[in-house]
C-alpha cells in the first residue's frame, strides 16, 4: 500500500513538473513572438522640452522631428516606413532631422526598396528644413543613400554646417558629421562657415553619441546635440541594464546627456541590426521643443 503511494506520489510530481516545463515553453515562445513580431512593428513618440536662453527669440517654440537607424530590411519595410513617415507628419515639425542608417549593410537591399525609400521619405513635411548625416551602415551603399536623401529633399550634412534663418537676425546653425567609423570626422571642416558661427545656437547633428566626447576633447562647443546609432540596446531589462548594445557605445545607454553647455539627446532608433528583436524598447521618433525660457 505504502509502495503504491510512493509511486503515485512519484507520478504527480512527474506531471506536475512536465506541467510546469509546457507552460515554461509556452511562455518561452510567446516571448520569442512578441519580441520578435510584435515589439518591433510599434511606434512610440518622445517628447522633450529643450530650453536655454541663448536659443533666438524667433526660434522660440520651433519643433525637431528627429528620426534614425531606420536599417531598411532588417524589422522595417514598406507598410513601417509608410507608418513612420505618417506619424512624423502628424508631429507638424518645424524642422525634421535624420541621424544616420537608412540601411542594413548585413542585408542585400534590392534596387526597388530604394524606390520605396525616396517615395516615401519624400512625402515628409518640415516647415523649414530636412537635415541628415551618414551612419555607418551607410557607408557600404553610400552613393544609392545619398541620392535616396537628397532625393527626398534632405540636406545631407557631411562635415558641413548650414545657417537657417526665420523672422530675425539670429540663426540656428545646424552642424552635421558621419559616423566615426574609417576617420570620417573633421571637426574642423563641420565648424568651418564664411560667417562667424561662434556665438550662434548650434545643433550638431551625428550618428554616434560618442560626439560628446570628442568635441570636449577638443574644446568645441555646441548647445545640442542630436544622435543615435545605439538602438538601446535592442533589449532592455526593467529594472536596469541592456543586451546587444552597438559597438563602441556602451558609456551611452540612456536617453540624455549633458557635459558643460552640451545637452545630447539619443534617439533609440526605428530598425535592427544583426537581432532582430526589441524588448521594453519600442522603435521611436523624438520630438523636441525648443524654449528660450519657460
């Protein structure tokens, strides 16, 4: 009798642990799902208030659509670029900016996708102007991004800075470099105008958020600084932390900075690169709202 219960005992433990290995494969795949096919196909919108005193008074209030790391092919696609661009025409920007990757290198990216891409970027609306740099995904199709970019009416700054004026004497300066990767950064050249841009409201555009660094390091100033490149690591813990992180990024896992006069703000991008999966971590657009003062 003793025997029997022993045994019966046995059996439901047995049960009740491939009960338990079931729902653990269960809850395994539906994570795998919803990391895979789910997350990654949502759109979320930042909002940030930028203020500083320096900004021209005919500037206060301007708008900064900033989108970046679309890597075309890999999670993003016709129906998501068609849904990006939407939501960036329903934010009214003032001024629309790309930080770089409009394509995964890793993936062979047909001549049609670029169709697609000018059709699509092309409809995006900017009161004033549409800014870009280069990422270094880029690189590797550099001449097809390039004509993509301008073809949809983008000002692709390449070490190059642009005066954009409205309804005053002061301008915005919008400076811009590639992505760090092969030594394409010239400090210098991306600082170099015919006027003196010295105490104008500067906003450096740039694919690494490693330009931080580089401009104290060399004692260049700029007011803001937008980039992205690091995708945020794709997957996010919820009480702190991240899993594949991008190269060379790993001291920027968050969404601002500031050092000395310079606030950077890190989109976490649209696309994916090598995992194609996001967790606690939704492809996004930032929009910044530029204050003189409160």
């Amino acid at each position: 009798m003793q025997e029997q219960e022993t045994q019966e005992l046995q059996t439901k433990k047995r049960n009740t642990l491939k009960k338990g290995l079931l729902l653990f494969l269960f809850l395994l795949v539906l994570f795998y799902l919803y990391i895979r096919n789910i997350e990654p196909n949502l759109l979320m919108v930042h909002e940030y208030p930028v203020i500083d005193n320096t900004l021209p008074a005919s500037f206060d209030g301007t708008k900064i659509v900033h989108f970046s790391d679309i890597l075309y092919g890999s999670t993003i696609h016709e129906k998501n670029i068609s849904k990006i661009v939407t939501k960036i025409n329903e934010l009214k920007a003032d001024i629309v900016v790309f930080t770089g990757d409009l394509l995964n290198s890793s993936i062979n990216v047909k001549e049609e996708s670029y169709s697609i891409l000018k059709e699509q970027l092309r409809k995006i609306e900017a009161k004033y102007r549409k800014y870009a740099v280069l990422g270094d995904n880029d690189f590797q199709n550099e001449n097809a991004v390039k004509e993509i970019l301008e073809d949809a009416n983008f000002t692709i700054l390449n070490n190059q800075n642009e005066l954009l004026y409205f309804n005053g004497n002061d301008p915005l300066v919008f400076i811009g470099t590639p992505s760090s990767r092969n030594g394409n950064i010239d400090l210098t050249s991306a600082l170099t105008n015919e006027e003196n841009i010295e105490n104008y409201y500067k906003i450096w555009l740039a694919h690494e958020p490693t330009i931080l660094d580089r401009l104290h390091e060399n004692n260049k100033k700029t007011n803001l600084i937008l980039s992205g490149h690091t995708l945020k690591g794709l997957v996010t813990f919820p009480f702190g932390g991240y899993l594949l992180h991008q190269e060379e990024t790993n001291n920027y896992t968050n969404d601002y900075y500031e050092k000395e006069e310079s606030k950077m703000y890190i989109s976490n991008g649209l696309g994916t690169y090598k995992y194609n999966v996001r967790f606690l971590n939704p492809p996004s657009i930032n929009l910044y709202r530029l204050y003189s003062h409160l």
